[in-house]
C-alpha cells in the first residue's frame, strides 16, 4: 500500500526471513561463519541459540545459499515428533525411501547406507534443526546416535541445532549429558545494538530500493526505546510506522508516528506512552489485528548492548566445556599475581610435534593465558602488567589497539597476518593458552609458558581449541563496522586505504558516502582475502585494510625472512 508512495520495489519490513534482507551485523556474520564452520567441521553438533526474532532462521537461510555444491542438506522445521516421525522427516528431505510402518531401526539403517553413498561420491550430509527447543529428550538422543555414524576418519553427517535459549537449559540437564558432551561449537545470537540499530533500518530499505532518511535520529532512538533491538520487533513497527506515516501524507517517519504504531501493536507501548490511533480504516484494523497475534508469540525481554570491543564480557560465543572468556579470564587474582613468572621469549627449537609436547604441570590455564597476553603485547613493544591493570583489552586499548574474539579456524586467523593469543589442549583435555608469533613456510612459531617451540601448522591443527585474541590497532575514525550508506570520516580512511590497496588515487577528500561505488570495491578486496563479500567493513576486513599501510605494526608472516 506504502510502497509507490515511498519510492520502495517493495516492502523492506516483511518478518519473512528473506536472506536478501538479512542485515549482517557483526554477531549475525560471526553466526554464519560459525555454522559453515560446523558444516566444514568433521562431524557433531553446532549449537546456534537466540531469542525469538533476532535473526537465527534468516541466517540458517542465508547459511543454505552458501553451501558447497557438494553438500547435502536436511532442513527440519518445528520439530515437535517423535524419534520415528523425526527419522522418517529426515529421510523425505534426504529423498531415502522407507517403506511405511518400518521401525527405528530401518530408519537408521537406511540413513546410514544413504550417508555412506554420499561419502563414497565426496558429498557432505548436513541436518539442520530449527526450533531445536521442542525436541524431547528421547528424540535429542536418538539424534545423537546419528553422529555415530562414521567411517574409520570421520564422522558422516554434521548437525546443527537452532533454537531458543530454553535448548541450552534443555542439554544441560544430566540425561543429555551425552548430547551436550557432542557440541563442538556454540553461539548466541543477541539483539541488535543501539549502534547497530540505524544501520540495521537503513540496510533493509536500501535492499527495497530507498537510500533516503525515512526515519530519523529522534524516530530511531525510540525504536530502539520500544523494541530493545529486537529485529522482528523492529520490523512489525517500523512497517506498521510507514503506513501511518503514508496515511498521513508524511514524508518520513517521526517519532510520534512510531509511537502510534507502536501503540497499534502493544496497545500500549512499551516506554510507558499511550497514544491513540491516527485512523481507522477497517483493512487498518485488520492489519493491527494481524500483528497484535503475530506478536502473541514473541518473547520480548530486554536484551543487551552486543559492543564486541567494550570487554571480554562481549564475547558470547562458546566452544564444548569452554573457559568462558569473559573479563575475569584476563584478571588474576593476587595470588596468581605473586606466582607468574616474567618470562620472555626466546629462541625457537627445533620443529616440534605438540603430541610429544611435554605440556606445563602445575600450571593452570589461567597462568598461561596471562603469559600469553603478556608475550602478545610484547610484539607490539608494551609491557603488560596485570597488577597495575588486570583487564588485559582495556589495556590495549589505553594503548590505541583493541581485541578481537573469535571462533575459528587456524587457517582464518593466518589470513589476518597477526600475532594472537590461541587455545589449546592437550591429550587429556586440558587448556592451555598460548601466543601465535609468526607463521612461514608452513611452521608456525608459539610461546607457550615461557617456552618458543616451532611446529608444523598442520600438526598445531589437531590441538586448536578454535578460540583466539588477535589485538589490532584501530584506525583513528573507526568506531563499529562501516555499513553501506554510511556517512563521516570512516568513508574517507576506507576509501584511502582501498587507494593504497588499489595503487590508485583516493577519491574522497570530504565526507562522503559509503556508496555502491565503492560497497563493489570493498567486496572484491574482501572476496580476494578470503572473508565473506558482503560489503560491511567489520573487524576483519579493517585488519586487513589497515596492514597494508602500517607496515610498522607486528605480523604473523613477514614480507622478507621466516619464523
């Protein structure tokens, strides 16, 4: 109805979860990477939690358009069945005949011989669960014995499990100790942040074919207001918004027109405000009906600020059985103080197998991470010390640098050419922290409680936890991921350092715009170091931007010499 008014292709606020529309914040990009990683691992299960309307669906729909060509995938909605309705659901989306009336049994044995033929014809099989929370606890285990399903190297099918929160209480508990015990990865998805918020409203009607303001700063700050940056809430009151604002012959959406839709959604809004509506024609009503049953079924809980490089609080993704990574992983008590060693780095051995490693006795995890925070920051000539400040990243960033958590692979953080902090573990499952200090040739060079052992990257594969810390420093008007459409002096640092890339000369020397121009030129950069193309200048892609011109700055793999 709004659309032609507004100049929009069409309606950019639809709660369908159109991969086009997905809006990649930083959380949202590190969720998409986390399952492809979960694909691309060697079997188990990815866990990816969220609360209602903060994307998890889209990004699963967004994860199917980036499958290899070689991958199979079973994809399972709301399922409330039981084990055989379940095993009989995965095998209508794998195209296994079953006779009817067959048993558990034939169920799995008829998946099993399918996920053999795949792994004979290279094909990888993946099961994706969404609404993972409504599965009982016998289908839970009967999804397990799944997993066991395996050749003599690797496991033939990858799971990954969707749902909300309660799924996280759900595995917890003692009777599906065995599942829980089978996650390799997990990420929660959060809401969008005040910061993200704007970005968030001008990328979908961007998509729809509107670069325009239609909501400005005082209408965002009260959708922030009114939804907590919930994005399904965020799109049944900013469309409901737009057709206020198109019955009233607005030109853009203000602040009170939010409130009056918002109020055509809770009855009254949730900022305490009660407004009456602007109109009442019947297919209005009709509409506020529609979204009032819609929104019976959303939870909404204040959700918070997801600022990745305020603490280590920010971090909210896991691994199995992991030390969370949150600020007092960086903070030592007075005791541990007393007893860390000042070791420094010295030279390497000889190339080292970390299976034969005599890895540290009588050193906890948490004295090895501070040895390998200190040696980091000694690569870029700081002295850490934890008494004076124990919040390792506040340190850096007093210090112009900030960190970067991550869930990945090796290879990924070898592509951002920077020392960092790892995790790994030793034979009988213990974690240790250690300190990446350069890569050539295929060995990599780590310090690890207070020794420098050189081993091959290969080898350190298979003890990687898959946690890391890279510290990076931070262009002097970088201040969150730069989205298209933005506007300031972030435009002119990107489009210089893409000059630099490029050997071409820079074309903004005033505020300009994120523009598709230049949107097209940081994807192909992007797309040629290995990230995801998507256009938003995030972490990663600054990283990499900013060591082409600080060349002064400590890398993984030097222009010249080795390890």
């Amino acid at each position: 109805m709004y659309s032609n008014y507004f100049g929009l292709s069409e309606p950019p606020f639809a709660i369908a979860p159109d991969p086009r529309f997905l809006f990649m914040s930083e959380q949202h990009r590190e969720a998409l990477a986390h399952l492809l990683y979960g694909i691309n691992s060697n079997g188990g299960f990815v866990l990816l939690t969220g609360e209602v309307g903060t994307g998890k669906t889209t990004v699963s729909r967004c994860l199917l358009e980036q499958l290899p060509e070689n991958t199979e995938v079973a994809f399972v909605l709301n399922p409330q069945y039981s084990a055989i309705e379940l095993l009989a659901a995965i095998c209508d989306d794998l195209r296994i005949f079953c006779a009817k009336n067959s048993e558990l049994k034939d169920y799995v044995d008829s998946i099993n011989q399918h996920l053999l033929d795949n792994h004979r014809n290279d094909k990888h099989t993946v099961l994706i669960i969404d609404e993972a929370q409504n599965l009982s606890a016998d289908v839970l285990e009967t999804i397990r014995l799944l997993t066991n399903l395996e050749t003599n190297t690797q496991k033939l099918l990858q799971i990954i499990l969707i749902g909300q929160p309660e799924l996280t209480e759900k595995l917890s508990k003692p009777e599906l100790r065995q599942v829980n015990q089978r996650i390799t990865a997990r990420y929660h998805l959060r809401a969008l942040s005040q910061n993200e918020l704007p970005a968030y409203v001008a990328h979908r009607l961007s998509v729809a074919g509107v670069d325009g303001q239609l909501f400005p700063p005082s209408s965002i700050k009260r959708l922030y207001r009114l939804t907590k940056g919930i994005p399904r809430l965020v799109n049944i009151i900013c469309d409901r918004a737009l057709l206020g604002a198109y019955v009233q012959r607005e030109s853009r959406v203000e602040a009170g027109t939010l409130g009056k839709a918002a109020n055509e959604v809770f009855g009254e809004t949730p900022d305490g405000r009660s407004t009456a509506a602007w109109y009442s024609r019947p297919i209005v009503m009709i509409g506020s009906l529609v979204a009032i049953v819609t929104l019976s079924l959303v939870l909404i809980k204040n959700m918070p600020d997801n600022n990745l490089f305020e603490s280590l609080q920010a971090v909210t993704h896991q691994i199995s059985d992991p030390l969370r990574h949150d600020e007092s992983t960086s903070t030592l008590s007075e005791m541990e103080l007393t007893e860390q060693s000042d070791e420094t780095v010295v030279g390497g051995k000889e190339l080292s197998n970390p299976a034969n490693w005599q890895w540290p006795t009588g050193t906890d995890t948490r004295r090895t991470e501070v040895q390998a925070y200190k040696t980091l920051m000694q690569q870029w000539g700081l002295t850490y010390e934890p008494r004076k400040q124990p919040a390792v990243c506040r340190f850096a960033e007093a210090n112009g640098l900030r960190c970067l958590f991550k869930i990945g692979s090796l290879d990924e953080l070898i592509n951002l050419n920077h020392p960092a902090v790892i995790s790994l573990f030793n034979a009988k499952g213990q974690s240790f922290y250690a300190t990446l200090l350069g890569v050539h040739n295929g060995v990599a060079k780590v310090f690890i409680a207070g020794e420098v052992r050189l081993v091959g990257i290969e080898d350190l594969k298979l003890w990687v936890e898959g946690k890391y810390t890279v510290v990076w420093r931070v262009p002097q008007h970088y201040k969150a991921p730069i989205h298209p459409g933005t506007e300031g002096p972030e435009v002119i640092w990107l489009d210089r350092q893409l000059a630099f890339a490029q050997s071409r000369a820079p074309r903004y020397f005033r505020f300009q715009k994120y523009d598709n121009g230049l949107v097209r030129q940081v994807k192909r950069f992007q797309e040629s170091h290995g990230l995801v193309p998507d256009g938003v200048v995030g972490p990663h892609t600054a990283i990499l931007l900013n060591s082409v011109t600080q060349k002064d700055d400590p890398m993984l793999e030097a222009k010249e010499g080795g390890v």
